[in-house]
C-alpha cells in the first residue's frame, strides 16, 4: 500500500474534490479492496470491480447515477455527519444475492473542506470472513482440547459434531472408519436427521472416493446427480444438496473419514 500511496502523491499531490482515483490510477479499481468514491450528494464516481461485484447486486453498473441509497436500500448510512478529514465507522448486514447474510464494517471517510465539492471514500470489511477463520481457529483449539478431556470415543466424537456446528451446519455428520481387507465403510459414529447405518459396502460412493484418492471433496447436488447418471456414483440414502468429506490419515494411510452433508 505504501507504493500506492506515493503513486497518488505523486500525480495528484493531496486527494481533493478533485481527484477522481479511478481516472488517475485506472488500475485502482482492479485491486482485490472493496472500495468506492462517492461524491458530495453521495453518488458513485467509481468503485473497484470487487466492490462491485459484492455490492452492485441488481444494478445497472453502467448506470450514469448510482447513489448510496441504491446500494444500501436497508441502511442508513449518514454521510453528513463526517466532518473533513474525520472518519466515521458503521457496520451494516448485506445480501449478496442469495439467502445468506454477510456483515461488513463500512470505513467512511470525508476528503476536502469545500462543503459543496468534497468526496467520501468508502472501505467496507467483510466481518463475516473475519469471523469464520476466528471460529476455525477456536474450534482447533477446542478440539485439542476434548481430545484430553473426552470420556471415550462416542462423546469425543458428539463434541467434534458440536464444536462444528458453531461454524457450519453439522446436523448430518458422520465419522468413517476403513476396513480395507473387507473393503468395507464401518460407522463408530452416525447423526443424521433421516437414515441411519453401521456399516456398507465402500462401492462407489462419496466416502469411498475420499478414502481411495486421499483427497477432501466438497461436492453439490447438481454434480452428484451428474456422476450418478454416468454410473460413476451410487447414491446410497436420502439424497443431499451438498456433501463434503475430509480424510482421516496415520501417518501415509487413510484410516476413515469424517463428513458433513445438508
């Protein structure tokens, strides 16, 4: 950031309300920053094409005005209230085009005395990214944790379920154990809303890739649906919208499985 910072000194001297970033440095607006100018009624000079991306959802980009209130219909944000060359800070919910939620902090800040001819910029910051890799993070820390404390191996494995659920939905989970001689899939732990088993031929099946390929698979309906046609895959059970499998190991050998599906 500190190149960047000496580039726009150098071409503009100070930002002003006359230095529109996305004409002096075209380049801005392809770094991977969620960031946008707004001018002194609010309305988009330019934004970068990941602000866009995120937030222009429904909108014309291409559009001659885009306000604030275009993309941000739900919220409020009162840029009258910042004072030249303060920041101000608010935190907002934003769709980004499907049923999730995400929450991001807005950093707004005012460039320019003029009242009539000032700019804003505006950083948002995804706190809810922020907020999964420190859940992942305490979840291995939990988990190091149960492994000590744990009173066997059923209640190790209900407390691995529990500490995933805090950051996924984990109501359908199971832990897969390897019989290679038989070529078996054997269940030490099963929880899952429909169907129930102990044990099942490894066939072709989702876990049975996992254990043979050694790799972790996150897979969709659409793309089960596609190998199952093919006959490249046996749905056994209830069919899920998603599934995703992470190997076990011992040092070199695949042992078993645990998996999530929805």
């Amino acid at each position: 950031m500190r190149k960047v910072n000496k580039s726009l000194s150098a071409k503009s001297g100070a930002i002003n309300s006359s230095s529109n970033l996305g004409d002096s440095l075209p380049s801005i607006q392809d770094l991977p920053l969620l960031v946008c100018q707004l001018d002194a009624d609010g309305k988009v000079i330019w934004a970068t094409h990941q602000f866009k991306t995120v937030f222009f959802k429904g909108i014309n980009p291409n559009s001659a005005s885009i306000s604030i209130e275009d993309i941000f219909p739900n919220e409020r944000i009162n840029l009258g209230s910042v004072s030249c060359g303060a920041t101000a800070y608010q935190e907002i919910t934003h769709h980004n085009g499907d049923s999730r939620r995400f929450t991001y902090s807005l950093t707004i800040t005012r460039v320019n005395s003029d009242t009539s001819n000032h700019t804003y910029i505006i950083t948002a910051t995804d706190q809810t990214e922020l907020e999964r890799e420190r859940k992942a993070k305490q979840l291995l820390i939990n988990l190091v944790h149960l492994e000590k404390e744990a009173r066997d191996l059923k209640a190790f494995f209900a407390a691995i379920q529990y500490e995933l659920n805090t950051i996924m939905d984990a109501r359908n989970f199971f832990i897969v154990q390897w019989d290679k001689l038989r070529r078996n899939l054997f269940f030490p732990y099963f929880s899952d809303q429909f169907d129930y088993y102990t044990t099942m031929p490894c066939g072709k099946t989702l876990s049975g890739y996992v254990i043979e390929t050694g790799k972790s698979l996150l897979i969709n309906q659409k793309d089960i649906d596609r190998l199952h046609q093919v006959g490249e895959l046996d749905i056994i059970g209830t069919p899920c919208k998603a599934w995703m499998g992470v190997p076990l190991s011992n040092y070199s050998e695949v042992i078993g499985l645990m998996a999530v599906q929805s």
